[in-house]
C-alpha cells in the first residue's frame, strides 16, 4: 500500500471536515448524551460520515472502527483497520473552545503507520504516512516535522489531562525532571509534542484507541515516542479497545 498516496488523498476531505465542523457549530449544535455519559453532537456525527464515507472510498478493503460507529467494534483479531475519532474533545467543541480535533490513524499488523489530524478552530493539520515523514500544513506549505529545528528551552514542559496531578504520574515527572505542565484534553498534544512545543505527556490507563491512535503516528514518524509505563511499546486492537498507560516523549528528550 502507498501510504503517502492513502494520507495525501484525505487531507483535502479531512480540511472539508473542520470547515463542516466549523459551520454546524455556528449554526447552533444538536446535543446529546450518549450511554456511557458522555456529550455527543450532529457534528460528530456529520463529521464522522464525511470521513468514514471518504476513507471508505481510498481503502474499500480496509475495516474502520469509529468512535461514534458500533460497526467493526465487536469484531476480535483484527490487525489492519482504521480508527476514527471524528471530534476529539467534544466538550470543547461544543462550548466554543478551540482545542477539539479530528483523528484517523491507520493500524496494519496492530501498528500505526499513518496519521491525520486536523484541529480546525486553531487552523492547524498534521499527518504523517512513515518514519521520517510527519508533517504540519501551514498556509499551505508542508512542514516537516522530523527535520523542524525545535529551540529547547532548557525547562521540561509536560501537558496532563487534569489540573491534578496523580501520584504515580508526579513520580514519572520527577524522574523526567519535568518543570511545569499544561492542561491539555484533546489529540492536539500528541501533535504539539511532536512539533516541541511541549515535551511530553503521562496519562495512566483511560480512554480509547480512536482517542490516540493518529497522535501515536504522527509523533512516532516525527522522531518521538510513545511507550506504557513500563517502556513497552503501544499496540491495537485489543479486545475492549481501551488504552494502556500511555507517556509521550518529544525527540526533545530522547
């Protein structure tokens, strides 16, 4: 599979995405609260079909697994398949906040190897389709995040998912020397961590696969690192789907 090709061949869809998911928010947004108490809107829902419809039609042979989708869900022992989070971070999303995003990453043999990630409100789209090759669009020229010179600051900056810090992510920054951090909830970090403007993130086991799989490639093919607790690397498509523990690692800190 050319995965350059896949990736090059969605940007387009998933920029029509952020500006459909852009316009339904100004429009007024239809909300809900779906069984496991969480918020969901008509853009997650608009957005996903608009990507899924798009996906389906560059890879017919490959399953998709979406966040806001039962099918494929129940299926076990898959290895290639893609998964989808059509608005990370609805809360933001439907507030009026600026953080939300939209995800798909590409899992073959259990492994991501191609990313999009498109956070419209900040007007900022990331992918990536190998080592080496993650980037950022940026009025309409690719960045290369794997060659981008990152300035270090010489303080560790982290991003958590809360203002309060658990203790056995604390003992993983006082390990990392980790000076300050920022609060931070949707996939967007996995993309300011591979870009160095943050040096990482701690999370212990929560969320989904769909939440981190795309922010998994695009760091990893920037140079980056995603890892458990315990060093081990990340794989997919396990059983109920839910994460590990999860540490990032910007190429600043490697």
């Amino acid at each position: 599979m050319d995965l350059k090709k896949v990736v090059e061949d969605l940007i387009e869809s998933f920029l029509i995405a952020g500006d459909l998911a852009i316009e339904l928010r100004t429009k007024g947004l239809i909300k809900k609260i779906k069984s496991d108490n969480t918020p969901v809107s008509n853009g997650d829902i608009e957005v996903n079909e608009l990507i899924t419809k798009e996906i389906s039609k560059i890879t017919p042979e490959i399953p998709i697994i979406s966040e806001e989708s039962l099918e494929n869900k129940d299926k076990s022992n898959l290895k290639n398949f893609w998964l989808i989070d059509p608005i990370d971070g609805t809360h933001d999303y439907i507030n009026n906040l600026e953080e939300f995003t939209i995800n798909a990453g590409l899992i073959m043999d259990n492994k991501p190897v191609a990313g999009l990630i498109n956070a419209p409100a900040k007007k900022r789209m990331f992918y990536s389709y190998g080592e080496n090759n993650a980037f950022e669009l940026k009025n309409g020229k690719e960045l290369n995040l794997s060659d981008s010179i990152i300035k270090n600051t010489g303080r560790i900056k982290f991003i958590s998912y809360s203002n309060k810090i658990k203790p056995e992510i604390q003992k993983i920054y006082n390990d990392l020397s980790v000076e300050e951090n920022i609060k931070m909830k949707s996939s967007l970090k996995f993309c300011v961590v591979a870009t160095g403007e943050y040096d990482g993130y701690v999370a212990e086991p929560r969320a989904y696969e769909w939440d981190i799989a795309a922010g998994h490639a695009i760091l990893s093919h920037a140079g980056g690192e995603v890892t458990d607790f315990n060093g081990n690397e990340i794989l997919y498509g396990k059983p109920n789907l839910k994460n590990t523990s999860l540490i990032l690692k910007s190429k600043t800190i490697l």
